[in-house]
C-alpha cells in the first residue's frame, strides 16, 4: 500500500520552529479530529483561512480520537486525515497532538487567532484551551457553522442507508 504524505505535516518540534520563523505573519490555529472530511469541515477551515496569514491545524492523534469517540474511530488514520487536509490550498501546516485537548501546545505555539465552528461558544471551549489562549493574548473566533453537517450524523446516515 503507498504511503500518504503530506508535505504540510509536521512532527511537533519542527511545526514549533516552522511557528517561530513565521513571526510577522497572523497565524491562525484550529483543532479536531476531521475524521471524515466533509462540507462542514471543509467550510469552517476555507473561513479560518480568512482571518490570518496562515492556517494551521492541530489534528488529534488516533489514540485521543478513540479516547473521544468510541473504539470505532478514527475512520481515517492521522496519516490519511493529514493528507486530506494537506490537499486544500489554504491550510498551510498540520500537527498531531496526543491528548484530548490542547492547552500545552496552544501556549507553546501561540497562535494569533484560534478558530472553532459556529456550534462552540467561549463557554462550550475547553476550560484549560480558553485560559491557555487567554493568557498568550491570543483572539478567539468562531466561523459560521453549517447545520446538519457532523462527523457522527454521516456515520449515522451511512449505516441507515446500509440497513435498508
């Protein structure tokens, strides 16, 4: 089987120095699991593109989506995900992170804005991301979220349409 790569994947350390030599430039972060990329996903990260100079994007690793999602997921392994996400043309860098939220990389990336979907509100963010953000004085914004677009609704649908 050929190996996906992405060249907009980077291991921790190197997106951290790759961060650094972008000063100068609004870096824009979100995060998630983008299991199975789709129409939602796909317009929140083209909005999070608009409001900086770079968009990156902080994939959780396959061992925090099962801790998150059940032992049916991930669909896609990080490898595939980071390869889907590398194909759009206004994300331009990816890490992996290992744990179910955040906060330790958003303080050591310090973004300039961080981006969720309409359906997060600053109450519904992770309290150890929110104080993380807020102390490196970074913006917090959230994009317009598209209703009927989640990664467990298509699953749902997917396995309904099988059963019929």
């Amino acid at each position: 089987m050929e190996t996906l790569r992405s060249d907009k994947y980077h291991p921790w350390a190197e997106a951290l120095a790759l961060r650094q030599q972008g000063s100068g430039q609004s870096i824009v972060l979100t995060n998630g699991c983008f299991d199975l990329l789709h129409v939602g996903h796909v317009g929140a990260l083209q909005s999070a593109s608009r409001l900086g100079d770079q968009l990156w994007v902080a994939l959780n690793d396959d061992e925090s989506i099962r801790r998150l999602k059940g032992s049916g997921r991930p669909i896609w392994s990080l490898e595939e995900r980071a390869f889907m996400l590398g194909a759009l043309a206004w994300v331009h860098g990816i890490f992996a992170f290992h744990g179910t939220q955040l906060a330790e990389e958003m303080e050591q990336f310090r973004p300039d804005i961080y981006v969720k979907s309409g359906d997060y509100s600053l109450e519904k963010l992770h309290p150890e991301e929110r104080s993380a953000l807020e102390r490196i004085g970074c913006r917090i914004c959230f994009v317009p979220f598209r209703e009927g677009y989640s990664t467990t609704g298509l699953i749902e649908r997917l396995r309904r349409t099988q059963g019929a």
